[in-house]
C-alpha cells in the first residue's frame, strides 16, 4: 500500500514518555488571538483532555495559527 505523501506512519507510544505535539488552525488562518475568553478555552480544553487521558501537561506555547503541547503520556494513551 502507497500512502499519500501528506501522511505519516504511526510511530510506537510507552508509557511515561513525553512528547511535544502541534496542532494546526484551520486553512493556517490567524484565529488565536490573545483574548482573555480564548486563552481560558484553551487552557480549559487542555485541562479536560489531560484530566481524561491521564496526560500531564508541561507547557504550552499557543502561537497566532498553532500551538506546542509539551505532556507526558503516563497510560501511553496518545
């Protein structure tokens, strides 16, 4: 099977092991402006997922079209 270049082969998860990820915007378009309101959505989003998948957030740099969650995965969830 030939996968589409855009796509990438699944990489192994452990337990106790941290990653940095990045999530993308729409299109790349500017959406996360410093708003107080957005900045605690996001902050929001980030705590419940972490709450539900065993996750601990490190840091978090959320840039104008994207951000970098830096977690360990503790139940190797990701």
């Amino acid at each position: 099977m030939h996968l589409p270049v855009s796509m990438s082969r699944a990489q192994p998860v452990f337990p106790d092991s941290t990653y940095m990820g990045w999530r993308r915007c729409a299109q790349r378009q500017y959406l996360l402006t410093p708003h107080k309101r957005l900045i605690e959505g996001i902050w929001y989003i980030y705590a419940v997922a972490c709450q539900r998948y065993s996750v601990e957030l490190h840091a978090l740099t959320v840039l104008s079209n994207h951000n970098h969650p830096y977690a360990t995965d503790t139940l190797a969830n990701m």
